[in-house]
C-alpha cells in the first residue's frame, strides 16, 4: 500500500506541475499574440488578451484543485486537511468564476443571450 501511496503522490505533484505550466504557457501564448496583433494595429486587443489570460488561468485552476484533491485523499484525511482542502477548493471556485464573468459577461449559470432570444 505505501508503494501505491508514493506513485499517488508523484501523480498529485505532476498534476500540480502541469496545472502551473497551463497557466504559464498560457500566459506566453497569450501576450505573444497581443504583442505580434500590436504589430497589425487591430482593434480590441486588450479585451482578447485579458480573455484568452483568463482561459488559461481557469484552465490551471481546475488542474490545480485535481492535483491538491489528488493528494488530500492519498493521504490520512484529518479533520486540518479536509479543512485546508475546502478552503482551497472554495477560494479556486471564487476565482474560476470571476474569471468567467469577466471573459463571458455572465454568471456561469445565467442563459446566454442567444438561448433568451429563442425561448422568448
């Protein structure tokens, strides 16, 4: 069982590594593309910077809260880290949506415009 615990754990760190290089590639990606349009002079640059920062933040969040559920359940599951875990879970939530309202305009649980438009 320990020989599973320690792979487990490899897995939760990989996971975590991967949710961080999601963002920072992301993050290249994404100024790489504003800079290379600023060189074209197109409109609404930094509203496609800030969206396309965005996805890749979220992105990495939901990676992230994988990794860190990973290794809370491989380990002895106290009442501290089931706490920590909540709190992390909670405050990674709080950011993924405020990331999509500000890439989408909406709450994630609000219809879009065009499914209004069809039930009306």
């Amino acid at each position: 069982m320990e020989e599973i615990k320690i792979y487990i754990e490899y897995i939760a760190k990989g996971m975590e590594a991967i949710g961080v290089i999601i963002i920072a590639l992301g993050a290249i990606i994404a100024i790489s593309r504003f800079l290379i349009s600023q060189l074209k002079y197109q409109n609404h640059l930094y509203i496609r910077l800030r969206q396309e920062l965005g996805k890749a933040i979220l992105l990495g969040l939901e990676v992230l809260v994988a990794g860190d559920i990973i290794a809370t359940v491989v380990t002895e599951p106290t009442l501290k880290k089931v706490f920590t875990l909540g709190v992390i879970v909670i405050i990674r939530t709080f950011l993924s949506i405020s990331l999509q309202v500000e890439i989408e305009g909406k709450f994630p649980w609000q219809a879009s415009k065009e499914k209004e438009k069809t039930f009306s």
